[in-house]
C-alpha cells in the first residue's frame, strides 16, 4: 500500500507554549484552541484573525455550547461558560494524597450525542494515576475509565456506535462499544498500533469515512489510518510536538493541527522555530465539526 505524504502549512506563527485541543465551532465559523500551560483559549477565524482569552489556571480543552458560550475543562475540573463570559464548575477532580503529586485534566470533545468527555493525568505524568470522564447535558458525571495515565485523543464514529480512546503511553488506539443511548462503553480492543519510533500518540479525530488522523507527539506528524488500521498518509510538520487536529473550515474540508514548544531546549527551539504554531492542511476529505454540549 503506498503512504502519502505531504507537509502541512502554517496558519499563525503561535509561538504557543502548548497548543492543544483543536475544535470548530460551525455556527462562529471559529476554530476553538488553547494554550494550555499559558491559560489561553484562542479563537481563530478562516482567514487567521485570532483572539485569545486568558484564564486564571491551565485550560486544557474548550467545545461550543449549544445554547452559546463553551464548556470547559480548566486544570482542576469541568466548567461551563455562559455567552456573557460567567463561568461555573460542575466538576473538580478528586486529587490524591500526599506524598503524590497532583492531577489536571487533558484532552477532551464531545459525542454525536452532545456528551462532553475529557480524561485527566498526573502532572508528573505517573502510571495510572488519571481517569476519563462524562458530563451529560443533565449534569451528570461519570468516571468511565479508571488506570489511565495520560488521556488523550478521542473520536467517534458517526452513528455514535464506537468510541476511539488514546492512552498515550500505551501506543495505541483503542476501539469501544458504545450505547448511543446513554454513552456506556465496552469491548475494548486495540484498533491502532503506533511504533514509537513514529512518537507518541496524542490528540486525533475522524473523517467522514471513518478513517483516524493521530496527532504525534516527538513525531513531528499527522498519520492517517484507514479503517482496517493501516497507515496511508503521513503529513510532516517542521516542529516536533505535534498535539492534535480537527476538521474544520466553511466546508470541513481543513485539517488544523495544533504544536507545543512544552519541554523543548534552547537549541531545539532555535531549531524548531515554528513549534507552537497552528497549521493547516488540506487532504481532500470532509470530517465533522465540533459537536456542541448539549447542557
């Protein structure tokens, strides 16, 4: 099978200390993403116009409310954001005894059916120490997955019937059974293998034939596989932390794909100087746009 393979384009020269958490919101016809570690959510229009709001702890992934505004999920837990800029939490996440250090959230994005899900880690990145929660539009709140060490990238078919889940350290992505109904997963299995030679697996989303794009971190690359699994394009981008990625744009017919410049040295950075920028690829397909919370 051949590998195509293309390099993607740079949207705005960021400089982001770690960008992360690419989401379009089809009725701003804005791409939502954030500077983690610098507390930022950007807003990014077609044409590179970007305005950024700045919190008071990390912001570690934002999706469009269906009523306006965003939800949210902060370092410390899950919020939701009111047109006017009020904000509330629903969640904080339980943190562990001492002497353990503590845990923030990570990635996240919302189901088919508006149900916002976002994983967390500890900060020192140990084994198993972060989980992957469900805030329902009702308000309900769900630890789904326990043992997780650095949750990452999620996507689901889109009839909702299957969830994909990246555990980072694992190398993987794995594949569930999900109820449409109430968002119960099972059947875990493992759809994707990543070697680490190509880095590590981080954000990811799906087009619309079901194929997954996978972010990698210290792999410098978007790898697309196809539904059995198999790698068939692979687009190089000129940083080395390569974070996630979303469709977006007026057709959704645009890869964005956010960088990190997180844990890079003086002389990688010199080397990298477009790490933390946003970027842009077009690979002659169609994937969805952020699906909003429903709550």
């Amino acid at each position: 099978m051949t590998v195509r393979r293309a390099r993607a384009q740079l949207v705005i020269d960021a400089r982001a200390l770690h960008g992360e958490g690419p989401a379009w919101d089809a009725r701003a016809g804005k791409l939502l993403w954030v500077d983690m570690m610098a507390n930022g959510l950007h807003r990014t229009e077609a044409d590179g116009i970007d305005a950024v709001t700045t919190y008071d702890q990390p912001v570690c992934v934002a999706v469009p409310r269906s009523g306006g505004g965003v939800a949210l999920a902060l370092a410390d837990g899950f919020w939701l954001e009111d047109p006017d800029g009020t904000r509330r939490s629903v969640m904080t996440i339980p943190q562990p005894a001492a002497p353990s250090g503590p845990i923030r959230m990570n990635d996240g994005k919302c189901d088919p059916a508006g149900r916002f899900w976002a994983g967390s880690m500890a900060y020192d990145g140990r084994a198993g120490a972060g989980a992957l929660y469900r805030l329902d539009p009702d308000g309900a709140i769900q630890a789904v997955l326990r043992d997780v060490t650095i949750s990452n990238g999620l996507a689901w078919t889109a009839d909702g019937a299957t969830m994909f889940f990246i555990d980072t350290p694992t190398q993987r992505v794995d594949a569930f059974d999900v109820d449409p109904a109430d968002g119960v997963i099972s059947n875990r299995r493992p759809a994707v293998r990543v070697a680490p030679a190509d880095g590590m697996p981080d954000g990811m989303t799906i087009d619309d034939s079901g194929a997954l794009w996978v972010a990698l971190w210290g792999g410098g690359a978007v790898h697309r596989y196809s539904r059995d699994g198999r790698l068939d394009t692979v687009i190089r981008l000129p940083c080395r932390n390569v974070t996630s990625c979303a469709f977006g744009g007026a057709a959704l017919d645009e890869l964005f794909i956010t960088t990190s410049r997180l844990g890079l040295s003086d002389a990688e950075t010199r080397d990298q100087p477009l790490a933390g920028g946003l970027f842009r690829f077009r690979p002659g397909v169609t994937g969805p746009a952020a699906v909003p919370f429903r709550g």
